[in-house]
C-alpha cells in the first residue's frame, strides 16, 4: 500500500482502472452467471481506455510541467479525474445496467431468456418480499423453502418461495414490481441504484475533505469493481453503504441528530450496518465539541426500532428464521454463501459440530472486537472508519457463513478512512469549502457547505 500512495494520483487511478480492466477478464471467462460474465464484457474495454488516458494524461504533463508533483496535480488533473470517473459511471454502471434489465424485462411469460440469469438472486428474493407486502401479506415466510435462484426473468413465481435475510427496511426496494407498469420500472436494481447513487452525491458534497479524496471515494463505492458490479447484478449492499457514508459524513460535521436518523435507516436494511453505527455513538459530538452519543443513539432508535420491530411484530417466527437463523447457516436450507475463508472451511471439514461451531466462531469474533474496542476506542468518524474496516475484514475471515463479496464492507470503510482522515476543525476551513457568510453554527463557527 506504501508503493501505491507515493505514486502520483493519475498513476493512482490508471492502476486502478487497469486492475479493474484485468477483474472483467477474470468475470469473462470464470463467472458462473450470464449477469457477471456480462458485466465484463461490457467494462472491460472502458476500464483499460480509462487507464490508458490517466497514464497518456500524467506523460504530458510531466513533459510540460517538468516534474512528478506538478504533472499529477492542479486544476487541470482534477477536471480530468472528474472526467474519467464520470464516464465509467455510464459505461461501467449505466449502460449495463440498462441492457440487464431490458434484457430481463423481455421475457415477460416466465419463459427462460436467451441471455441467460440477468441478476443475482436477492434482486428477485426482495420483489417478491415487496409483492408480499403490496398483498398486505407478511414479507418473511414462516417456512421458506429455496436460497433463490438468479432470475432470467421478471416473472411473479421466480423465488416466490425463498428465504428473506434482509431487515425491513430493505422490502420498499421491491414495492415498485408490484404495481402495474412497465415491467422494466419493476426491477429493484433501478430503485437500489437509484437510491444509492443519491446518497453518495450528498454525502461526498457534504463532506470538507478535498477534491482528490472525495473521486476516490466515489470510484470504491460507484465506478470500481467493488460498486459497479454490485449495482449491475445485484445492488443490496450499496444503499446500506451508501447511508453509512452519509452518517460518518454526518457525525463528522457535527450533526448528530441528523447522523443517527440516517444510521437508524441503514440498520433498518441489513445487519452489516450495525457495527459502524455502534461505533458512532463513541464519536457524536455536537458543535460546540461535547459528547452527543446519547442524542445519536435515540435518534438511531427512533428510525430503526419502529421499522424492525414492525418486521418482527408480523410473525417472529418467521422474522428469527430468515433474519437470524438463516444467515448464520442454522437452517436445513443452507445460505448459499460460500468461499474458502477459514470460518466456512472450518465448519465445512467439522459438520457434525455445525451449531457449536457457529456460535463458538461468533463468541470468539465478539471478544476480539470487544478487547480491540476496549483498548483502541475511535474517537473520530475517520477513527471509526479505520475500527469498523478492519473489525469487519476479520469477521468476514471467521464467519461460518460468507463469501468474498462482504469484504467491500470493510474495503470501503478503510477509504472512507482516507476520506475523513485530517479533516479540518469546523472553525478552520478552508475558504474553497466554507458556508456562505452568515451560515454559522449557534456557538458561532462557519459550517461547511455542501460543495461537489
């Protein structure tokens, strides 16, 4: 990581892209799904174009500028950034996206598309959990029978009888497939992205950091790999992502009524959540500097008690069985998550100590977090950032249950990290990010502005 960060920003992103462009071969020709394979079809060429214009753009400056630091900064490097990244939104995000769920959208009689799957499988699990509520029904089945398949199709019965492992919030998602429309509008791809894409703008115009940290920011979590993919196939990690963004940006402007309403709307969609929102609550402060984490944590309360408790209220039953039970693999219906991380292998060469294992697995992650939090407690949103990354990378090693997807929890909070790193104290910003004359807190310090 020492060799990347000494390298100048636009040979920053040209190996990024280039890393990126080497993903989509991999997906070309190992992803298992036409969705994946698709993908990467599809960005491999903007990804390398991408690099090879941030690599062509450093040589000409350098020749014109005559050293390293002059060629890779400036106004001009950061329009061109600006630039690329902007472009790989619609060539990498866009673009695909569209064609996906066109694709899907076309085989309107639940017959098989030629294309092959056109989503992963909790796009189709959340429809039909939005369905379910649409018909004033419970959203989580008392007795769920399938993981869900990957839909080639928007057809009504795809997953009709699969597990739900999301919070309540995340059913609004798949409201829109139960209304007459277009069936392409129905897709909870285009809600999700949507949604997120919103979200992130707001929180990067909100945050004072500058321009260069913001497009990195904004390249881990929309135009890389790590984002892109995801909201092409899938998509139902990135609103959840997305919301945590905006309460660390939040909590770092001193608002932290306002950061824990947002962290409550995260937690009301997945589990993932909570770790960083628990960690909010020892970095809340109000603008004059004093400890809000009680203010935080009612105004995260107020948001995800009332959502999750709804959920729960319905049938608790069948709430623990999809929410709880299923994710951690207690269910005769496994998850389908899978890799060879040490957690799964773990239990993998011991099944007849599945259950004990589990819970053993889950105890041992808890007290490490635990001893870690109780010796190193982040007293900043960059410091809860870096805490929940790394928390989050080691839970995702031992965790029974698990694939390489959930490491984009912790890769993004380790570049929000970066984000939020040295910001500067809310009386001393700068003038490029400071609010308008006469916008001041009540103790008489000037806010930031939102500033893109």
């Amino acid at each position: 990581m020492g060799f990347f960060y000494r390298l100048p920003v636009l040979r920053q992103d040209a190996l990024l892209y280039a890393l990126a462009g080497l993903f989509s071969i991999g997906e070309i020709f190992r992803a298992v799904t036409a969705d994946y394979r698709e993908w990467g079809e599809l960005s491999v060429v903007p990804y390398f174009l991408a690099a090879l214009v941030c690599e062509l753009a450093y040589r000409s400056r350098l020749r014109r500028r005559g050293g390293p630091a002059a060629a890779a900064e400036g106004e001009s490097a950061s329009r061109l950034r600006k630039g690329v990244a902007v472009g790989l939104l619609g060539l990498v995000v866009l673009v695909p996206l569209g064609l996906q769920v066109t694709w899907r959208a076309q085989a309107t009689t639940c017959v098989t598309n030629p294309h092959g799957a056109q989503a992963q499988p909790e796009v189709a699990v959340i429809e039909r959990a939005g369905d379910r509520l649409a018909a004033y029904k419970d959203p989580y089945l008392s007795h769920p029978t399938s993981v869900g398949v990957s839909p080639s199709n928007d057809c009504a019965g795809v997953n009709a009888g699969s597990f739900f492992p999301y919070l309540p919030g995340m059913v609004p998602f798949g409201l829109a497939n139960a209304f007459t429309g277009p069936h392409r509008l129905g897709d909870a791809r285009l809600a999700l992205a949507g949604f997120t894409l919103v979200v992130v703008l707001l929180a990067l115009g909100l945050v004072p950091a500058s321009a260069r940290r913001r497009w990195r920011a904004f390249q881990f979590l929309i135009v890389l790999p790590t984002g892109a993919l995801i909201i092409v196939t899938g998509g139902d990690d990135l609103p959840v992502l997305a919301l945590l963004l905006l309460g660390l940006v939040l909590l770092g402007n001193r608002r932290p009524v306002w950061a824990g309403l947002v962290m409550g709307f995260a937690g009301s969609l997945k589990w993932t959540a909570w770790p960083l929102i628990v960690l909010g609550v020892l970095c809340a402060r109000t603008e004059e500097e004093r400890p809000a984490g009680t203010r935080y944590l009612l105004s995260v309360l107020v948001v995800s008690v009332p959502v999750i408790g709804a959920g729960v209220a319905l049938g608790p039953h069948a709430f623990l069985e999809n929410v709880v039970y299923f994710p951690l693999g207690l269910t005769k219906v496994h998850s389908p998550a899978a890799s060879p991380l040490p957690g799964q292998v773990l239990v993998q060469l011991l099944p007849a100590y599945k259950k004990p294992l589990t819970y053993a697995l889950v105890a041992l992650g808890a007290l490490a977090v635990l001893v870690m939090l109780v010796r190193y407690p982040p007293r900043t949103p960059y410091e809860a950032a870096r805490f929940a990354g790394w928390a989050l990378a080691f839970a995702t090693f031992i965790a029974p249950a698990t694939r390489f997807g959930y490491l984009i929890y912790p890769a993004n909070m380790l570049v929000w990290a970066y984000l939020l790193h040295d910001l500067p104290p809310l009386e001393r910003l700068p003038a490029a990010v400071e609010a308008p004359p006469g916008r001041r807190s009540r103790s008489g310090r000037q806010l930031a502005s939102p500033t893109w």
